[in-house]
C-alpha cells in the first residue's frame, strides 16, 4: 500500500509541475548560469508580453550588436546568442561586463522611458 501511495504522489508530482511549466510558456528567466555565486536570483522576464507592453518590435532594440570599434550595426540582431556569447564577467576595454551590461541595457532603458522596474528586488524576486 506505501508503495503504492508513493508512486501515485510521484507521479501527480510529476503532472503538477509538467502542467506548471506549460501553463507558463512565455514565463522566461534571465540566465544568470554564467556568474559564479549569483547574488540575487535570476530576473523574472515575460518576454513577449513585455515587448508587447513596450511596443518593441525591433529585436536588435534589445539585442544588439556593435562592429570592432564600438558602433551599433544597424539591422543586426544577437537574439540567437547569450548575452555573455560577447560580455566576459568584467568589463574589458569599453565593453561593459555581464552585470553591468544586463543593468544597462534593462535598467537603463527603464529610466530613459520613466517605466518599468528599476529596484533590484522588483526583477530579482526571492
């Protein structure tokens, strides 16, 4: 009977948490797998649903990519790369490093715009 009072729990376990993550599909979470010891959890970040809300259309907006000295292609987009594909953990030479690119780039347009969060604990929910 234990064991199959067990099995029964494990497997509704399983449908629980299958359904959970199915019921999200747009539910994203910034990865923060490069950093050692994160200090924070990673960023809550419905993609969709905020580029909607922000009316992004242009992936590159976000996305970018800048030639060897410095300036933004135009057109370009790195949606298919990781953020830390280009940006080591420190900054190196005018290229901003992980954090600080990740601050800049979400942070900064949210002060530019006077919208969105811009406190740690409001994208870095425990």
């Amino acid at each position: 009977m234990n064991r199959m009072l067990f099995w029964g729990m494990t497997i509704l376990s399983i449908a629980v948490a299958v359904c959970t993550a199915f019921g999200q599909e747009d539910m994203e979470l910034v990865d923060n797998g490069a950093f050692d010891r994160p200090q924070r959890p990673p960023a809550i970040f419905e993609h969709d649903a905020h580029n909607e809300m922000a009316g992004l259309d242009d992936c590159a907006e976000c996305h970018h990519l800048y030639d060897e000295s410095g300036q933004k292609l135009e057109g370009e987009s790195s949606e298919d790369q990781m953020c830390a594909d280009c940006h080591e953990l420190k900054d190196v030479g005018s290229k901003p490093g992980l954090r600080k690119a990740f601050h800049n780039n979400c942070k900064g347009c949210h002060v530019a715009q006077e919208k969105g969060p811009i406190a740690c604990a409001q994208c870095h929910v425990r």
